[in-house]
C-alpha cells in the first residue's frame, strides 16, 4: 500500500487512479480526452495505457469543474481553457523579455 507521501511524488498516474481521485468514470475521461485540446498529448505506455501526469490532472479537475459544477458547454470549456493557456503563454514571454531586461541592466550598472 502506498502512502499520500509517495502517491504525490509520483510522475504518472495510471486511468483508474484518475478515475478514483475525480470520482468519474474511465469512459467520461476518455471521452474528455477526445473533446479537449488540451488532452490531446496524452502519455501512454508501450501497452497504450494512458498515464496521466499532475498537469494533465490539474487540466481535468479544471474540466470537471468548467462543466459539472459552472454549466459551461464542452465547446465553451474547452474555449475558456484555451485561452488562459494562450493568456498564461503571453505572460511567460512577458516574463522573459523583463528578464532579459533586468540582466542587461544590472550589468550595466555593474560596468559604470
């Protein structure tokens, strides 16, 4: 038996382990997996098991709730998820431009 500790270190987590932590059937994953984007890249082993890994969990719980508990349509779901993976990539290049800028000047700084 494997404790919490070990089941949170964990890099991939097999379909009846997902299915058990949202409390959904396999076949309303699978079925989730062929409506969202964001599910597409699915890892599966040399047997053709999907293994999901925390990010692919935190995208279904994210799923789940757009759907179960807001009422959002699977098109409108997976319309709400794209667009904070486009809204959170931007602020990612944002990030890395003010970087780059943060470097050039501390280093400026450093040669006057």
């Amino acid at each position: 038996m494997t404790s919490n500790t070990e089941t949170n270190d964990k890099l991939f987590y097999k379909m009846g382990e997902v299915s058990t932590m949202l409390n959904v059937a396999p076949s309303l994953l699978r079925f989730w997996e062929k409506e969202f984007d964001c599910l597409k890249t699915l890892t599966k082993n040399r047997k053709g098991d999907r293994m999901y890994t925390k990010h692919n969990i935190e995208d279904l719980k994210m799923i789940q709730h757009l759907v179960k508990e807001r009422g959002y349509t699977l098109n409108g779901a997976n319309d709400f998820i794209n667009q904070n993976i486009q809204t959170n990539n931007k602020h990612q290049e944002i990030l890395k431009s003010l970087n780059k800028m943060k470097d050039f000047f501390e280093e400026l700084k450093q040669n006057v």
